[in-house]
C-alpha cells in the first residue's frame, strides 16, 4: 500500500510542477530542460520506490501510474472543467503582428519563440507578417500568418 500511496501523491506532485512550469515540450527542450529532466525523474525514481527495490515494488509503482493517468483522461473527458485546469487552453500570444507581451511573460514564451516557430513553420521573419500566434494546449506554438506578406 505505501507504493501505492507514493506513486500517486508523486504523480499529483509532478503535475501541479509541470503545470506550473509551463508548457514546453519535448520537442522544444534545451539541454538544460533535458538535464533537469533527468535530475528530476532520479529524485522520482527514489521517491517512489524508497528502499524497496524489489521488482513486485517496482510494478506495482508503474501500474498505480498508468492507473492514475487512465482515470485522469477519464475524467477530463467527463468534466470539461477539470481539462480545462490540468490541460489550459489554447492562448493568442499575438494579435495582428502586435505582441501580447502580459500573456507571452505568463506563459513563459519570449518574442524569439514566435519568430522561431514563424520561421520553420510559415518562413516569415518579422512580427508584422503574423496575424495570430497561439500557445496551444501541447505546448506548440501555431502560427497564422497575415493576409499581406509582400511588404
């Protein structure tokens, strides 16, 4: 029972972490991200299984997690309230090529950011040619661009 009780009060735990901060993805890691990962998933690691190393431990640690994550899906797909809080929505970081600066600083996300995913997703460089760049909920910026890209 107390692996149990560790692997959901750990999975609750990250959650509300990664929530916090913010909605980067695996794809759009650093390697700073990716070290943190790493030093983050040891101390998990420790955490969840305390001094029971024992493959029964270690099994009953990834059910209770996939049990977690499957009743979590669950009820964001019954209560749309509850998906809006743990998954957010998506978010306009620009507005006709104008910077949302107070929900681009929210979010985490910098004017480099837009100007990138601009770039390898619509080729455009400049601010002025996006009409709306939006934080979606997977953490990917979506990029429409404007009418008039000739100037």
């Amino acid at each position: 029972m107390d692996n149990v009780l560790r692997a959901a009060g750990m999975y609750v735990l990250l959650m509300i972490v990664l929530k916090i901060a913010g909605r980067r993805t695996l794809l759009e890691m650093t390697s700073f991200d990716f070290i943190l990962l790493l030093i983050i998933s040891e101390a998990t690691q420790q955490a969840l299984l305390g001094n029971d190393f024992s493959f029964t431990g270690a099994a009953i640690t990834i059910i209770t997690l996939i049990a977690l994550d499957i009743i979590f899906s669950k009820i964001k797909g019954r209560f749309p309230k509850v998906e809006l809080f743990i998954d957010g929505s998506p978010l306009i970081l620009v507005e006709y090529g104008r910077p949302l600066e107070k929900r681009m600083s929210k979010a985490g996300i910098s004017a480099d950011d837009i100007l990138s995913s601009a770039r390898i997703t619509q080729g455009l460089e400049r601010m002025d040619q996006i009409k709306f760049a939006i934080l979606e909920k997977n953490g990917k910026i979506a990029i429409i661009p404007a009418e008039d890209q000739e100037s």
